[in-house]
C-alpha cells in the first residue's frame, strides 16, 4: 500500500462560477474554461507545485463547498466583504472592481442608483449586486442562478435594471454581443477587491497563495495575464 501523496503533490481544486467573462467563462471554441480568473489559477497552482483542477459551481455554493472540503480555494471574482471574513480566509487582494448599474439604451428614467426605487432589478444570487439591490426601496429584485442570465432578462424587458460588477458589464457590452442591448447608468460604486478564498482557519495554504501571488507579480507573469485580458 502507497503512503498517500504529500499536500504538494496533491491536485488543488479551485472551484469557480463560469459565468463572469472575461475573469471565468467557457470558451466559445472549447470545453476549457478561460479568463483572467482562471490564468490566474493555473499559474498560481504552477507556482505552487500543485497540479489545478478547476470546479464549476454555482457562486452561492462556493463557499458552502470550501467549509466542506470540496473544493481547496475558491477563485471567482469573489469581493473581499466582513461578512463572507466570518466564513472563509482571503488572500490578498488581486483586482479591485466595483458595482455598476446597466440598463436599456433607450431607457432615459434611470440614469443612477435613486432612480431605481420601485424598479425591477437582475441580479445573480448571493452575489454583492444582489446585496445592494435588496436595499432599494420597494424594488423587485430577481435572483438568477447564473451571472449572465440578468443580461437576457433585461434585453427581454424582464427587468429594468441589471447589477453587477463593472469590469462584467463592460465586457459583455464591448465583447459578448451585447452591444446595442444595454448601456451603463452612473458611477460605479464602491470599490471592490477580489480575493482568493479558502476554507476559514487554513491560514497555511493563504500564506502559499499570497507568496505564489506576490512571486507572480514579481516575474511579471501577473501583468502579462491583466494585459491579456484588460489591454495596457
Ligand atoms: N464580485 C461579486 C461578488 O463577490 C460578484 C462575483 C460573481 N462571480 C462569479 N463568478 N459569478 O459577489
């Protein structure tokens, strides 16, 4: 009988909602998932030594599977927030981002955050979007499973408003065919930084990403991957 292999050698599951392009998606030309997110992954898995197996979940089941065992890290475009502190550990943070409000090109009613009192909103569930939405007043906030599904929904008219990080909104809009499907209202909203989670108490395997991260930055391997997907 084999000893089992040293944590090193074992494979690290990094799980991860494949619906916020460009930082997780699926690739339209494979069955690989791509994105800033998940070049990250892979190479701070190199960096580590450890061989990367990417999990596909839902976002509000990441953190449930890290507190099981399921996954090791969660990398997703998770916001660093107090309440998901008492949850799970951070890394240091890796991009900052924030919330932004999207709505029709031909809506003229809401041009920010105060016109959306009594409006429906799209968000997806269990995400910071849907946070701030359900602290409007009198608003219809509907939760979807998937980051994408608000976009359709408010194309369709089944909302006013869509809430989601900058960074998203922009690329569909520029990138995925939603050009001419939605425009971008207001300023973005506080600044959110991403952080690489893991399950709450393992400080060790952090301490390894926060060094694989830092070495990342250093050889300029982190820069090469933020060009790839966000230019100069
Ligand atoms: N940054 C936001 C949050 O932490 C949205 C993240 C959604 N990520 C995803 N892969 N669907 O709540």
């Amino acid at each position: 009988e084999t000893a089992s292999a040293p944590a090193q050698q074992q494979v690290l599951r990094i799980g991860t909602n494949p619906t916020f392009a460009p930082f997780e998606f699926q690739s339209p030309n494979s069955s690989e998932l791509t994105g800033f997110d998940m070049d990250l992954a892979r190479a701070l898995g190199k960096e580590m030594g450890r061989k990367v197996e990417l999990v596909n979940l839902g976002f509000d089941g990441l953190i449930p599977a890290l507190g099981a065992g399921n996954i090791d890290l969660a990398i997703s475009g998770m916001t660093i927030t107090e309440a998901r502190k008492n949850a799970v550990d951070f890394s240091d943070p890796y991009y900052t981002a924030g919330l932004i409000i999207m709505v029709r090109p031909d809506d003229n009613r809401i041009k920010g955050i105060n016109d959306l009192q009594g409006k429906k909103i799209g968000v997806q569930i269990g995400t910071t979007g849907a946070n701030k939405a359900l602290t409007i007043k009198g608003a219809e906030v509907k939760q979807f499973n998937n980051a994408d599904e608000p976009n359709l929904e408010l194309a369709n008219k089944g909302v006013d408003a869509v809430i989601n990080d900058q960074p998203v909104i922009a690329y569909y809009l520029v990138s995925q065919g939603g050009e001419g499907k939605g425009k971008m209202v207001g300023e973005i909203m506080e600044a959110e930084l991403y952080g690489v989670a893991a399950k709450k108490g393992n400080q060790a395997l952090i301490k390894q990403v926060n060094e694989a991260l830092a070495a990342l930055k250093k050889s300029g391997e982190y820069d090469k991957i933020y060009k790839k997907w966000f230019g100069a």
